[in-house]
C-alpha cells in the first residue's frame, strides 16, 4: 500500500497515517531519496 508518493525538496517533513484499518502485526515502511533508501518497522498491537 502506498501511503505518499511524490518529491518533497530538501528538508523536514512529516506524513500522518492512521494504522486504525491494520490488524495487529509487525509492518516495514521504505522512504527514497535520490541517493539514499532507508527501510524500517513499526509494530501495531490492537
């Protein structure tokens, strides 16, 4: 499922996403940027 797709320019952002139509689990998210992909976990416990 993709949560946001498309370019952002340089700097902070944030994303709001709501885990509340998920079931219970252990769910990886990946994030891209031109040199670098960063993939990491969130865990959620209904």
């Amino acid at each position: 499922q993709t949560i946001v797709e498309g370019f952002y320019s340089r700097g902070m952002h944030s994303i709001d996403f709501s885990s509340d139509k998920l079931p219970s689990g252990i769910y990886l998210y990946k994030m891209e940027t031109g040199t670098q992909t960063l993939i990491k976990k969130f865990i959620t416990i209904k």
